[in-house]
C-alpha cells in the first residue's frame, strides 16, 4: 500500500526503461527507473492505492513479480502489508491485494 493516501505517482516512458514518478510541492522526483518489461506493473502501481504484488500485470515471473514488489517499497512509497499472511509456507504476499477478499494472502 501506499505509504501516504494523497501520494501522487505517475510513470513515464523513456525508451527501453520505465519510470515511476512522485510529485513533491518542488516538483517531480524520479523515484524508480526499469526497464520497459515492467511497464505495465509500473503503470498499474502508479495508479493503485493498495495492490498485491500477484496483480501486476505484464509478463512478469513470479519472481520478477517479488522482486518488483521489493524495488517498491524500497523506494520508500509502498510499505508492506503484514495483516495479511501468506498463503502456504513458501508464499509471498508483498504489498496487499486490491483483489476481491477470497484472492487475497490470508
């Protein structure tokens, strides 16, 4: 989820790379840059609130998925969600899903 509710993410395309943009009251901030394999998840991510990391869209592996997710909130505007567990042990349920209640980890 978003690390703030008024957040305002955009991302940009930039020939083979993608970004994620922040607005500040100084201006924009390029917060994560790439590449364009991710720019489907990087739009969906700019735009939703509350997501899990098993909802990005695009041609993503499990792993680039996870892996996403991470970049994500280390950028400092995603934190994890950790009301929700897993499901099974090796799961891995990242930031929260915007899916319906029976898809989310539990």
């Amino acid at each position: 989820m978003r690390t703030h509710k008024d957040l305002v993410l955009r991302h940009r395309d930039e020939g083979e790379m993608v970004a994620l943009d922040a607005e500040t009251l100084n201006g924009t901030i390029q917060e994560l840059m790439i590449g364009n394999e991710a720019g489907m998840a990087i739009a969906f991510a700019a735009r939703e609130q509350i997501f899990d990391v098993r909802a990005l869209p695009g041609n993503l592996s499990e792993d680039e998925q996870t892996a996403l997710g991470d970049l994500l909130e280390e950028t400092g505007l995603f934190t994890r969600v950790s009301e929700f567990r897993p499901p099974g042990p090796a799961g891995h349920c990242g930031l929260v899903s915007s899916l319906p209640r029976q898809n989310r980890c539990r």
